[in-house]
C-alpha cells in the first residue's frame, strides 16, 4: 500500500475559486502531502512561467476533463493497432516522465522539480506509470497519481502511432476490473485527440461530487501491490 507522507501545513481550497476559472491558486510547494493534499480537494499544480517554470500555480478546470466508467471509445483502427503492443504497469517510471518531459515537445511544462516530486510519489507508492512497449523498445506511456478510486492522469507520451493511446486503453482495462462505476480518469482538459477516445467534459461541482465518490475506492489491485 502507498504510505503516507507527513499532512501539508498549506491550506489549499476551492472556497474562492469562481465559476469558470481555471487558475485557483498560487504559490506552495510539491512535497508529497501537499500535492496529495491538493488532488484530494480537486486541484492540481502546474507551473506560470515559461515551459512550466515556477511560480507553482494551482488549477481546478471548469469545465474538468474526465473519462468515466464504462466512456472509453476504441475504433476498430485502434482495435488492431493494439495488438501490436504490449502493456505493463509501473516497469519504467523514470523512462515515462521522461519521455513526457522531453525539451523537444511542444508545450512543455515538466520542470526538472515537478520530476523530482512525482518521482518521490512513486517512491512512495502514489504515482504510477503505465508502459507501451513494441519489439522491445518503450513506445509510449503515461504517468500519473493513483488515490482510490481516482487516477489522475499528468501527462502521455508517443513515439510510436497509437502507443498513447494505447496506454490509456491499458489504463482502463486495469481500472475497470472490478467493475466499480465510481472510478474516475481526471485528464485535467478535454482535448480533441481526447475526446475521441471518450473524455468528456463537467463542471467543477460535478467533478467534485464525482471525486468525493471515488477517493474511499480501493486501489486497483495493479496499483496496490
């Protein structure tokens, strides 16, 4: 099971936050009880300045980009692209933060510290990644926090077609295997590429009824060992 970090003394809330605004807060840190603290509450960091430096901003979309229970979409194309790559769980952590950090992206925000503290948070069991590998090379992924019921979704990468997407499919299959309809995929914004694969958009209010409702959610078993 994860364990625990020390509570965060930063008071982190949403009492102020008015309705469509995505920036709630500024300021903090990225030790693990205050990012714990945060997603628990519904926000999320992401550094203000350029490429994702600091300060630390705190968000709370409004609307949220979710992907619930039973949502995904997978075309028939995706459908066979899938066999041609294999999935694994929390293998390559480093390898998938640092794929999604990559300089060379366009519209990079992982700074060296949110690197280093999501890394503590796998360390701690809270973070996880999930692997896309073809012929024996990492060919995509995603990384993110595990709390409950709730997978907060940081950030994908590609280098081969589909190989992001096929971590998200990968994603699902481990969440949904107990079938439990209050888990929730937080992918912080709907985008296009997204909203093919079932990621919808809802208020704030609803994405907070919807967190309150999976935080007491087991773990994943994937998760959990």
């Amino acid at each position: 099971m994860p364990i625990e970090p020390p509570a965060t003394l930063w008071h982190l809330s949403l009492a102020s936050a008015q309705a469509g605004e995505d920036l709630v807060g500024v300021g903090a840190d990225l030790e693990p009880g205050t990012v714990l603290a945060a997603y628990r509450r519904g926000l999320f960091p992401m550094g203000l300045g350029e490429h994702g430096a600091g300060p630390v901003g705190w968000w709370s979309p409004d609307p949220r980009g979710v992907l619930l229970a039973g949502g995904l979409r997978v075309s028939r194309s995706l459908r066979r692209s899938l066999r041609r790559f294999e999935v694994t769980v929390d293998t390559a952590f480093g390898d998938v933060v640092a794929g999604c950090a990559d300089p060379n992206r366009d519209g990079r925000w992982i700074t060296p510290e949110v690197v280093a503290a999501y890394s503590t948070l796998h360390g701690l069991g809270w973070a996880h990644s999930i692997e896309v590998w073809q012929d024996g090379e990492l060919a995509g992924g995603l990384y993110g926090l595990a709390i409950g019921g709730l997978f907060a979704g940081e950030s994908m990468f590609h280098r081969r077609t589909d190989a992001s997407k096929a971590a998200l499919c990968g994603l699902v299959d481990l969440l949904a295997a107990d079938g439990d309809p209050r888990r929730l995929v937080d992918v912080q914004w709907r985008t296009d590429h997204l909203a093919t694969l079932g990621v919808v958009e809802v208020p704030r209010g609803d994405y907070l009824r919807r967190l309150r409702a999976a935080l007491p959610v087991q773990l994943p078993q994937a998760f959990a060992d």
